[in-house]
C-alpha cells in the first residue's frame, strides 16, 4: 500500500512538473524596453497654427464710375506699368480712368461760373442805377409834397429792393457753380488714382478696359501692404488653452516654405471675438514679429508655439515611461498587492477626479524578471518629455518604457512550414 501511494505521489509530481514546464514553453518571455533618466532643459508649449497677415493693408478703390485705360510706371522700373509687388510711394499714380465725360461736365460748370459771374456785375449795376433814382427821389421828394413826388419814390425804393434781392439772388448762383465747377475738377482728380500710403502692392484686381462701377461699396482695385518689414500671425488658439496665453508672452514659430529655420516674435492681441465651428470655439491670437530681412512672405501657414513655461537642467523621462503599465505577473511579489489596490482605484476614479491635472505618478525599474514601481511626482511637460520630481527618482536611473516579446521554440514552430520545422530540428 504504502508503495502505492508512493509511485502516485511520484506520478503527481511529476506531472505537474510537466505541466510547468509545458505552460512555460508555452508562454511568451518578455524583455523589458528601458531608458534612462536623464537631465535636460523643458519647455511647455501650446501649439496652434495660423496665418501670416501684413500689419495694415490699405485697399485702394475707385470714387466714380470708369473705363481703366492705363496704369502708372512703377516708381523702380519706370518703363514698366504698375504690377503685383511693385513698391509705391504715397501719392504715385495707380491707374488712370477715362476722363471724357468728366472733362466736359468741367467745362459745362467753368461756363456756369462765368455766366454766375456775368449775372452778378449786371445785378450789381442794377442795383447801383437803382440806387441812384433812389436817392434822385428822396430830393424830390424833400422839395414839395405833391402825389407825383411821392409815387416816383415809392417806385424808386421798390426798384432797388428789388435789384438788391436780384444781386443776391445772383450771388447764391454763382456759389452753387462754383460748387459745381469744384466738384467737375475734384471728380476729373479722381480719374487719376493715386497710392494713399507708401507700400507694396499686394494685390491688382482689375485690367485695362475694365470698367469701374462706382457704388456705395467703392471697387476695389489695388491692395497696398504700408510695411513688409513689421507683419502678424493670426493664429486660431483653443478655448482649453487660451487661459495659458497673455500679451508680451514669447512665441517661436516655423513656416513651411523654411521648414528648418525658426523665427520669433511677442503675442501683441487676444482678440475677443471668438468663433465656434462645429461647437469648438477658438479665439484669434495676433503674435507680431519682426521681418525686415523680407524672408518672410504675406499668407503663409505658420505652425505657432507659445512659450508658457521652462525648467533648465531638471530631471526629464519620456511620456512613455509614465504612461507604460506592466501585467500583474510581472510586477515583483512584494509590491504586486499594492500594485493592484492602485489600479484598482484608479478604475473607480470619478470623470470630475479624471478631468484634474495628475500630479503623481510611477516610473518602473528592472529587479531581476520583474519590475517594481517607484513614485515620482510629475512636473512640466511639454507633450513629449516630462519633469519627474523626488527623492527616489535618480539621474541615470533605468526604467521601463514599454517590453519586447520573444516567442518560445515551440510557438514559432506552429507558425513555420512543416519543412522549416524539419530543419530547425535537423540543427
């Protein structure tokens, strides 16, 4: 009997050594991915893109209604017509409109001023004549007192109020033509059109030929950039991180057309008119910079970085290694029940709780096949990198960022031809 019960605890035995040993065939073995931590500088950033706007754009248009017929010399190239990027300095002439019909409207209120004018000196020798017979009646008058002496002075004074009233009347006509006369030669001025500002021309939006039509909106014919060499980004920031945003804030940005060069500039405005778009709402930020080399060109895309915080020669892991957590089995014995408490309280967590910044974390070290955890406090970040703060976290420390899986003999077997397998096995 006895030896009975000894061959089946023999048996036992060893089949669950068997059985240990099958699974562990069986089963994948992991090496761990590591770095180390390691001291660096840090800058937090809030990323945003935007678009490359001139400081002040003037948007030069047409007072009346015309025909272009021509355009200025460009002030460097005189025998060349004005174009797109041609440099202009205020006053230089545009375009010029066809000026007929405001030529002769001219004319027409030149001849009405001189006929006002003509109007004027006859009702002032009127009035002057009248005045005369005026005071020729009064003599007579102060002579007797007979009915003729006083009809021919009542007729006297009538006649000069009434020249009196023409001359006036004659006045006002000839301020109204040469009110007209004004007008017909500031609207003649207009057929030149002339840069208001000195600048560079951005834009030209109309042809020889084409007409102008001028309406309460004025055509817009030349779009004029005053100065190239101070110009703004207006960059579209989140709500989530407008808060991280304040004017003099440092700003670093790249463009694509100079994708290894980066420029620098100040956010100068935080504009409060926000917009929504499919309920995201993002508010218009303008970074002003400095471009006096010209390198940099109207409308260009510009992938924008506030500067919002930086950490000089702190200790820094990548994201990685926080966010990487290990499989129960293969945290070390001693810390395995606390590892699971942990997570176990991070599953119950409340959105509100989710929603706040973490302040805490673990980074994972190597202790023989197993990992142990070490708490950290998690400082700056910026989206890459992140500043681990503590008294257990050392500079040159190892740790875990992630695990690289090795299949067993038996498992790459299933997976290989039959023929492969053969020859594995022939080796």
């Amino acid at each position: 009997m006895k030896k009975l019960l000894l061959v089946m605890a023999l048996l036992w035995t060893g089949g669950a050594v068997a059985l240990w040993y099958w699974n562990d065939t069986r089963t994948q073995h992991i090496d761990y991915r590591t770095v180390h931590v390691h001291r660096g500088d840090l800058q937090a950033t809030i990323n945003a893109t935007g678009t490359i706007e001139p400081e002040e754009v003037v948007d030069v248009g047409a007072q009346i209604a015309g025909e272009i017929q021509s355009f200025g010399s460009d002030p460097a190239h005189p025998d060349k017509p004005i174009n797109y990027g041609s440099h202009v300095e205020a006053g230089s002439v545009l375009a010029r409109l066809d000026d007929s019909v405001l030529k002769a409207r001219l004319s027409q209120s030149t001849a009405s001023v001189t006929r006002a004018e003509a109007d004027v000196t006859q009702a002032e020798a009127k009035l002057r004549q009248a005045d005369r017979e005026l005071e020729r009646s009064k003599k007579l008058q102060a002579r007797g007192t007979g009915i003729v002496a006083q009809a021919e002075h009542e007729t006297a004074l009538a006649n000069f109020e009434t020249a009196k009233a023409a001359l006036e009347v004659n006045k006002a006509g000839l301020t109204v033509a040469k009110a007209n006369l004004q007008e017909a030669e500031v609207n003649l001025s207009h057929a030149t059109i002339r840069s208001p500002v000195k600048g560079v021309i951005l834009d030209r939006r109309v042809n020889i030929g084409q007409t102008v039509v001028a309406n309460l909106n004025a055509h817009s014919l030349f779009l004029i950039a005053k100065d190239l060499g101070r110009m703004e980004i207006w960059a579209s920031v989140n709500e989530t991180d407008i808060g991280g945003i304040h004017e003099g804030q440092e700003v670093v940005f790249t463009v694509g057309a100079m994708p290894k060069e980066s420029f620098r500039g100040r956010v100068a405005q935080i504009r409060l008119n926000a917009s929504m778009v499919q309920n995201v709402v993002t508010y218009t930020v303008v970074v002003s910079f400095d471009n006096s080399g010209g390198k940099l060109l109207p409308y260009l895309t510009a992938r924008v970085q506030f500067q919002v915080e930086g950490r000089k020669a702190t200790l820094i892991v990548p994201n990685a290694a926080l966010r990487w957590q290990p499989r129960p089995e293969h945290v070390a014995p001693d810390a395995r029940e606390a590892f699971l408490t942990q997570r176990q309280q991070k599953a119950h967590e409340t959105s509100q709780a989710a929603a706040e910044p973490h302040t805490e974390g673990f980074l994972w070290v190597r202790q023989g096949d197993y990992v142990r955890p070490v708490a950290v406090s998690v400082g700056l970040s910026d989206g890459a990198q992140t500043e681990v703060l503590g008294s257990a976290v050392q500079e040159g420390m190892e740790v875990v960022v992630g695990v690289v899986r090795r299949e067993s003999v038996d498992e790459a077997a299933s997976i290989l031809p039959h023929t492969q397998v053969e020859k594995k096995a022939k080796k």
